[in-house]
C-alpha cells in the first residue's frame, strides 16, 4: 500500500470510498435515515471535488485501487478520514493515521469530528473525547464527538 497525495482525477474514486464507508461500516451506529442524509445517492460531482481541494487529503491505494482517504489541516484538524467498506481492518486506517501523525508538528494538538463508529478507532491513538456534539446534515441530526489529541 502506498499513501500519496491528492491529484486531480481521484475524486470519483474517493467519493465511492466515503460512500462506502459510511455505507457499510456505520449502520450499527445510526439509523438508515442519517446514514442517507450523511451519504445520500446523489451528490454533486462539482461541490465534491471543491471539497477535495479544499482539504487536501492523503491517499491509500493497495493494488491499484483507492481504499481510503484523510486529511490533516495546518491547525490538527482531521476534516475526513475514511477507509472504503470492502477494506476495513486491513490495517488501511493505521496506515493513514500514523501518517497523519508524522506530518503533524509535535506542538500542534489534533482534532477532529468524530462519529460513533469511528471513536474506538481515534481513542486507540491517544484522543480523548472533548464533547458529545449534534450535526445537522440534509435537516436530519447525526451524534458525533469533538476529540482532540493532546500534543506530546
């Protein structure tokens, strides 16, 4: 597996793994209506691609397919941080964090938005839970977590 940065040309390929991932690995923790509002079938190729740019993330390929993505922004905030549905505990998801990790400067704490299913997996890297939070996405309320790293 190799995790490279963002290039033009990858955003279909990371959408289909939000999507997924979202898809298949949350429904345990929220209900088919959030999980719709949260990765609805229809999206709008040009406002995804504009958020791709604007975070920026690293890319995991294993055998030539995209199997996640993250992001890490200037201030420690993770925006998104997702590992496709068909690869989950592969290992994809430590690879993406440690490189995350190493790219962030040791003074500057990490956050990040956190969903229930995702709050075992960023405890297991030292973050803490800040505050229980409610998102509205599409008018529906999804439960998320405030986390935050502390720095080291």
């Amino acid at each position: 597996m190799i995790i490279e940065p963002f290039k033009l040309g990858l955003e279909k390929q990371l959408w289909e793994v939000f999507y997924s991932s979202v898809r298949q690995t949350c429904v345990s923790d929220y209900s088919l209506e959030q999980i719709q509002a949260w990765a609805p079938d229809q999206f709008s190729e040009t406002a995804w691609l504009k958020r791709m740019t604007e975070i920026n993330p690293f890319v995991a390929v294993l055998d030539n397919k995209v199997v996640g993505y993250a992001d890490v922004q200037s201030d420690g905030y993770i925006d998104h941080f997702f590992v496709h549905g068909d690869y989950q505990s592969m290992g994809i998801g430590k690879a993406l964090m440690e490189h995350l990790i190493c790219l962030c400067p040791d003074q500057i704490a990490m956050h990040s938005m956190v969903s229930i299913t995702a709050k075992p997996f960023f405890q297991k890297y030292g973050f803490y839970t800040v505050r229980k939070n409610t998102a509205k996405i599409s008018g529906v309320e999804l439960i998320n977590f405030v986390m935050k790293r502390p720095v080291f």
